[in-house]
C-alpha cells in the first residue's frame, strides 16, 4: 500500500474537488436502521452506506470504474470498493466485492468481516486487493476536507468529511 500510495503521489495528476452536500436524508437513514435494523439485526453504518451509494454511482458513471493497466484505461463493469481503514499496522483497504450486486445488509455483513479481519491481523488474501474505487472517511475524527491520495492503480478516491448541522438557504429562503 505504501509503494502504491508512494507511486500515485509522484505519477497522478492531483486534481481536488470539495464540495457540501446537505446529508439530512443520509443521517435520517442510518437513525431509522437504529430503531429498526436489517435482518439479523444489522445497523448500517455510514461507510456501509458511502459503499452502495458509490456503488450506484460508478455504475451510471462508469468512466470513474476504471483503472490503469499497462498504459491503457481498462473500464471495469465489476464494482468493487474499498475503504481505507486505520490498524495498528498501518492503513489497509479492505475491498468489498461485486457491490453492484448487493443488497446493504450484503454490504454491511461483508465489511463487517473485512474490517475484523483486518483488525486482527488475519486478513485474507484478496481482502485487499481487486479494488477500482477506494472510500476514505475522517469525519469520525472532526475533518472537514482532506487531499486524499488516490489507490493505484484505480482513477479516484473519494473523501469524506464530518457531518455537520448548518442553516442554508433553499429556495431563497433561510
């Protein structure tokens, strides 16, 4: 991961977006999955979430689906989306496959054991590897917007920040 992080800093072109987007349907979501969870009680959480959305994303976007292969673009039509995840042996990208096909709680159940996995250090051998979009989140941790670094050989990252309440005007009106 860090040869590839390494090789994207000085071989990618840097392009930064930020943007806000009003999350108020997102929270109210992941608080209905609270009072009532997915079969076998699952609670989605908001990287669940980001990964089917991404997912519905990259499949009526499928130029971002993509990624470099001997210089060449190859466009991919499996989605398969990584989260980079903080361990105490550094950041790993567990990879959740096949999104295009799943239901959330699919995709919950699946990160759930990914993300254990890689907690403990017993990571499977294709946990980590397969991806065409990675996913990284630091709201948990109070940031706004961050550069993150993209996942060679994949063609973007996406960056999420917190969540934060704000008044804004809709339709001229505050």
């Amino acid at each position: 991961i860090a040869q590839r992080m390494s090789a994207s800093h000085t071989t990618a072109a840097e392009v930064t977006l930020f943007t806000e987007a009003d999350a108020t349907r997102l929270v109210e979501l992941r608080e209905s999955f609270k009072k009532a969870p997915l079969a076998g009680d699952i609670v989605p959480t908001y990287n669940d979430l980001m990964v089917m959305i991404a997912g519905r994303a990259l499949r009526e976007h499928p130029n971002m689906n993509a990624r470099l292969a001997d210089d060449k673009i190859e466009y991919l039509t499996q989605i398969n989306v990584g989260v980079a995840v903080d361990t105490e042996r550094g950041l790993l990208v567990p990879v959740v496959r096949d999104v295009q096909e799943k239901r959330l709680s699919q995709i919950a159940g699946d990160f759930k054991a990914l993300m254990s996995r890689a907690r403990d250090s017993k990571n499977l051998p294709d946990d980590l590897t397969g991806g065409t979009f990675t996913i990284t989140n630091l709201g948990m941790y109070e940031v706004d917007g961050f550069t993150p670094i993209i996942n060679l050989p994949e063609c973007a990252i996406l960056g999420v920040g917190r969540i934060v309440p704000k008044q804004v005007v809709i339709d001229a009106e505050a």
